[in-house]
C-alpha cells in the first residue's frame, strides 16, 4: 500500500497506519513525481508493466519506559479541590507542534501560577504526561490509578495539545513540475475548544478569550475530548481541551519555526485568565 500525503515539501508522515500489510507512506513532491509516472505509462498504454521496487530499513529497541511528571501548587483556600493542567510530553519528529508548544504552555503556566502574589484557591496539579504516541501506554489513566486522591477531588480537567502551530496555505506561485508549495502566514491555524459538558460559563470563557487575546478558537461550540483528555473520562468531571490539526500534524515538518512564539504567548495569556476564572466559579457553574 502507498500513501500519497499530499502536504508541502516531502515531509514524513507518521498517520495512516494499519493498512493491512506494508504501508509505505510518499511525501507531496514524491507522490507527485509517482502519479506523473503513472499517468504517462497509462497514456503509453504501458501501465500494466510498470514495476516499483521499495526497501525499508528499521530499528527496533525495547525495554523503554516513560513516565508521567507531575507538579503541584497548593491552594490557599480550597487544597482539597484540583485542578488538573495536563499536555503530554512525547512526540513524534521533532515534535514542535504535538506536542511541543502545549508543553511549553503548561511549563510557563506552572511558572506563572508558582511565583504569582496572589495564590491560587483551589490546588493546581500540573501533568507532562507520557505515553500518548506510544501503543499500550496512557500517561492521564495512569495517573488517575497512581493518584487517587488528587483525582478524586478534581473539579476539571484541561488538556493543552498542539495549539500554536503557524497557518499554512497554498502558495500563489505553482512550480514547474505543477506542485503547489505552501506557506505559513503570521497567524495561528485554528484551533479547536472542547468542553466535554457543554457548561455555558466554561463555553462564555473562550468566547471572552477571542475578545480579549485574540485566540484563534473555531467559532462552534464543541464536547471533543480526545488526545490526552479522554484518559480523565472517568473523573466524570468537564475536561477541557485545546487542540489544532493544521497540515504539518504528525509530519516531519513540525519544527521550531512553524510554531508561532505570538501564538505561544496569546494562548499562554488565555489559558491563565481561564484557569483564574475557573480557580474561583462554584462546583455547579463548572459541572451543572
């Protein structure tokens, strides 16, 4: 099987697995210099004795682990109340996108939150979890079997994953061989906000976050909970969850300059001001 992962340049691609048997996936430039081929043969009416010839080398290591990192701030007022602030820390690649920049966010966060003058109420419990791209592993699952009383008390859940990769998009100009290359704007591409209980004052807060940050939130309101955030389902409480898929997701192409460093800080600015709101709403704003 061969995928033709029409993105720019001829970046690797990690998704499309389990096809079935050997799965071979092409970059942009690559799937197009193919399907060129093809369609030529076709047209010499030589298509059937077309032959490809692939090799693939691997390595394959074993006896790894990972584990979850974990830190706390208590609360002045409300310890036995948390609140859980989580972005996993493995990638695939370089990562910079997925999960790099939510990683970043949750450590300036913790920062923030550790060195502010006036503390938070409730208690803040930071996750760099581990194990999301790893098959068998779940870094939030574990995490709630290994700290039962930190979960117990949880009065929400918010996941930070990959929220400030740069905008792609087509190029104007086309190159010779007819493939459009793209290019990355000064904005961030979209990003989605879940609110797994659709609770109308956590749903007002991303809506006040676009007025006052300029946030690129999607415009619908959405209950997705996926990525890291379905490892706290069984909390029963709102877990939030930030998250993009722009192009370059799950490529070799998530480097360090498609992240946008504005973006990193407008949602690192949100993200504070959404978690002061919710450090001091009641129980039955947050779950009705």
């Amino acid at each position: 099987m061969i995928n033709v992962i029409d993105l720019p340049g001829n970046e690797r691609a990690r998704d499309f697995s389990n096809c079935g048997g050997p799965c071979f996936n092409l970059g942009g430039r690559d799937g197009r210099f193919l399907e060129t081929v093809m369609d030529r043969a076709a047209e010499a009416g030589a298509l059937d004795r077309m032959r490809i010839r692939m090799s693939l080398e691997t390595t394959r290591r074993s006896g790894l682990s990972a584990h979850n990192a974990i830190a706390v701030i208590p609360g002045s007022e409300r310890p036995d109340e948390t609140i859980i602030i989580n972005a996993h820390a493995d990638a695939w690649f370089d990562g910079a996108g997925d999960n790099g920049d939510g990683l970043a966010v949750l450590v300036g966060l913790a920062r923030h939150f550790a060195t502010e003058a006036d503390p938070p109420r409730r208690t803040l419990v930071f996750v760099a979890s581990a194990g999301h791209h790893s098959p068998g592993m779940n870094g939030p699952r574990n995490f709630v079997a290994m700290n039962p009383t930190f979960a117990e008390s949880a009065v929400l859940a918010l996941n930070i994953e990959h929220v400030a990769q740069r905008n792609l998009s087509p190029a104007r100009s086309v190159a010779d061989d007819g493939y459009r290359e793209f290019v990355a704007d000064a904005g961030e591409a979209p990003i989605v906000a879940g609110v797994s209980n659709e609770a109308p004052f956590l749903e007002n807060l991303f809506r006040r976050g676009v007025e006052r940050y300029g946030t690129n939130f999607v415009s619908g309101p959405s209950t997705m909970a996926s990525g890291e955030g379905g490892g706290y389902r069984s909390l029963e409480v709102a877990i939030v969850t930030t998250m993009q898929a722009p192009p370059l997701y799950h490529t070799s192409g998530e480097v360090p300059e498609v992240i946008s460093v504005p973006g990193l800080e407008r949602m690192a600015r949100f993200l504070a001001f959404f978690l002061k709101q919710v450090d001091v709403a009641p129980w039955e704003q947050l779950n009705p």
